[in-house]
C-alpha cells in the first residue's frame, strides 16, 4: 500500500462539519469517572521503561526510551533502545506476531472485570478494540486471522466486556487506533513515531472497522486515538462525515473524543501532561495509566503508580476544573489486574462510596464563591445546592472562601457529622475530623450562587 505521510493533516473544505455540532449528551460530563482498558498482545512481553509522564520528558529522549508497554513493537525497532536489547535477550529474533498466539486470556472473567470497575465508582468503561500494532479484539473485517477470535484468546473480547460492563449499569465505549497501524503500513519511519498513513485504502479500512464497532457494539464512547487518515475525511458512506452521522442515527447519546483531526468533536482530551490547553474545554477528559504505561508493564512498581490516595486527589483536581478521568488498567496476558492496579481501583472505590456527591454529577465551584489551594491542599466542586471542599488535611485548617455565599453553620461531611468552622479574614476556619483520605466537606450554598457556568 502507498501511505503518504503527513503529521497534521487537512480536511475537505467542502464538509461542513458544524451540522454535527449538538448539546453533548448529559451523561457524560455527569460521569466523571471512567476506566480505560488496555489489553493486547504487548501485554505478553510487558515491557517498557518507567520513563515518565506524557508531557514531562523530551521527544527525542520519548522516542527511545517511551514508558508505554503498549508501543513495544515499535521501540524494538529502534537501534539502542533498551527495549530492542531487552527483546534480544529474553525473545530473541521471535517476532512481534508470536505474542498473539502466546496471549491465551485463560483468567479472563469479565463480569469480575466489570464489577470491580463499578465499585471503583466508574460510571463508563472504554475498551481498546485495536491498538496500534492492528490486531483486533473481535473479527474485525479485513483482518483475516490477525485477531482475537481466530489466535490467541479465540474470543470476541469486545462482546464479552460490553456485556458485562452493561450489565452492572455501566456504559461502554470502544477506544480505535485509526491515526496508526504498524500491520498496514509497517514502520513507516521509527524514528518519527507519529508520521501517519493518509491513502483513501487505509481511509476505507479503517472506516469499515468502525462503522463494525459501530453496529455490533453501539458503543456509547467512540474513542479514536492519534488522528483520522487525511483521504478519509471527506463525505460519503467511508467518509469520516457520515460515519458520525452513522454513529449518532445508531447512538443517539454517544460521544466522540476530538483524535480525528480539525473535523468535530463532543469533548476534548489530555494525556498525562500533554495537551493541558484542552483542559479548558468545556467538556474535557484527562486520560492516564495507574502508572506510567497504558498497558501492563511487569517493571512498574508502587513508585511509579498511583495509590489510591493520589488517585483520589488526582480525580477530584480533575472534576473540580471541569473534567472527566478515564483512568487506565493494564490486564496481564492471562486476563488479570496486577494486584497493584487493584488495590488502587479498591481503595478509590471506597472513598468515593462515602464521598461521591463531591465527585459524580458535581461541576466546578464559582471561583466568586472559594477557591482551591496547595498548602493546605484544597478542591472545590459543587452542585446547584452545596459547595463542597475536599481537604487533603486533618485537624485545623483555613480555607479561602466567601463565608458570605456559603451556610458556614451548617457545614456537614457527607455522612452527616457537623463540622466546626468559623468565619476568618480571606476565608473558613474548619475543625476537620479524621477522614480516611482526604476529607470533604459540604457547605449549603446561599442564594443563587452555584457551579461555574
């Protein structure tokens, strides 16, 4: 296949793309919490080096030593990347396809999967269906064999996850690598990771794949990563355009993420770091790993993860500047969640058991009314009624707040125990209880004034 490269490409001039625009459903930003999945074939070798986070270190140093497990057959690739020197010695010259008849998923439970993300307090889960080595999760057309119903696990593992995930009361959404596929057009040039495929027969393929997720799936998230191939957004039955009118006539409350070039979006993304000034969006969604890597990572450890309090703190920070977290696990290659993955999804779904009014449904707090600190560590979010702070402190602390636009008197936790405070210059002076994590407190607003608009 020829692939014309280009690393931001155009767009047809002559779509006009504002016809999709449209309120975005309110589920969504209501949500807050969603749980990322990546599982693959990478998740055999599981390697990558803890680097750092998206957004934090350098492309050049990014490119060789990338902390994404998910992206080992491409580092391999590259001359004195540690990851080709660990692929020699522990695989030697076995080629990346092996991992797929070596991936056997035989611990796979997928309602326990879904039950676990449920009590994690998510309210959304998005599958990746084909990262950016090409292999499908489900029969997708085109593939022949390079998937997961005809080697390796020999399921539909898309099927098996929407079901459960429905089945505890969740919505399901389905992640598509359409910028990248290493499979299609090989490793166009290693050393510049995002150059891309733009040809109208990659277009096409990758059209068809997710018009398939689309009406087998009816994916309540339709999440593409990196970009949308240039020849394919344009008008038509394969044309970017009416994909997501095909979308929306079959999925009248999903959402599409903003990775399909300048065309159309319903919310924005982060990664990590990266893209911070999508942040300000007004529906936006961060996305990150519990540690460093997207996919499962056997060298990652307690200090390159988050536990369950910095989870807590990471969330509310997140929701209290108006977004969504989709935050990832890693399965291993047999079908389970690292036991340091799990412990984080437990220990978040337990604070959010006690406090999440502060967190789901909640919107930011009208900076006229408080606003967030470092020292002490402080977060507000509201509702049209409360305002609440989440205090990662214990004992006396002040907050900055209006103590004019809040019912001071009648501060409660969310188990109802009244809280002491006292009005002081620039703010609250709160007794806090002891709280397992951080504390939240909340505050009947007075009059009108509620969540920022």
């Amino acid at each position: 296949m020829e692939v014309p490269l280009c690393e931001a490409g155009p767009v047809d001039d002559a779509v006009d793309w504002t016809d999709l625009t449209r309120p975005t459903p309110a589920w969504f930003p209501a949500a807050r919490l969603g749980i990322f999945v990546h599982w693959g074939a990478y998740s055999v070798p599981a390697w990558a080096e803890p680097t750092g986070e998206l957004g934090t270190i350098d492309e050049a140093t990014w490119v060789r030593h990338n902390p994404y497990a998910e992206w080992y057959w491409h580092t391999i690739q590259l001359p004195g990347a540690p990851a080709r020197e660990h692929h020699r010695t522990v695989w030697g010259d076995r080629p990346y396809d092996d991992f797929l008849d070596l991936w056997k998923a035989e611990s796979f439970d997928a309602a326990a999967w879904a039950r676990l993300f449920r009590q994690a307090g998510a309210r959304y889960v998005v599958l990746v269906t084909k990262h950016h080595d090409g292999i499908a999760l489900w029969d997708a057309p085109g593939t022949g064999t390079r998937n997961t119903v005809h080697r390796g696990p020999q399921r539909d593992l898309v099927a098996e996850l929407a079901a459960a995930v429905r089945a505890e009361g969740l919505r399901f959404g389905t992640y598509y690598s359409g910028g990248l596929d290493w499979s299609v057009t090989g490793f166009l040039d290693p050393e510049q990771p995002l150059l891309r495929p733009n040809d109208a027969a990659y277009a096409a393929y990758a059209a068809v794949h997710v018009r398939d997720l689309v009406d087998r799936y009816a994916p309540d998230v339709l999440w593409n990563d990196i970009e949308w191939p240039d020849a394919g957004k344009h008008r038509g039955r394969l044309g970017l355009h009416e994909l997501f009118r095909h979308y929306y006539d079959a999925v009248a409350e999903g959402v599409v993420n903003d990775r399909w070039g300048e065309t159309h979006w319903d919310y924005r993304t982060s990664e990590y770091q990266h893209a911070r000034e999508n942040e300000s969006a007004a529906v936006w969604e961060n996305n990150r790993g519990i540690g460093l890597s997207f996919g499962y990572n056997q060298v990652e450890g307690p200090e390159h993860s988050l536990d369950a309090h910095a989870a807590v703190r990471h969330l509310v920070d997140v929701v209290s500047r108006g977004g969504n977290l989709l935050l990832d696990v890693g399965p291993t290659a047999a079908g389970e969640i690292p036991e340091l993955q799990r412990r984080t999804l437990e220990g978040l779904g337990a604070w959010l058991a006690a406090n999440g009014g502060a967190v789901h449904g909640a919107a930011p707090l009208s900076p006229a009314v408080a606003t967030a600190s470092d020292e002490p560590w402080v977060r507000w979010t509201a509702t049209p009624t409360t305002a609440y702070a989440v205090v990662d402190a214990a004992g006396d602390v002040t907050v900055r707040a209006d103590h004019d636009a809040v019912d001071w008197a009648a501060s409660r936790t969310p188990a109802g125990t009244a809280v002491e405070a006292q009005p002081v210059d620039g703010g609250l002076a709160l007794r806090l209880p002891p709280a397992d994590g951080p504390a939240v407190v909340g505050f009947p607003l007075a009059g009108t004034v509620g969540p920022r608009a």
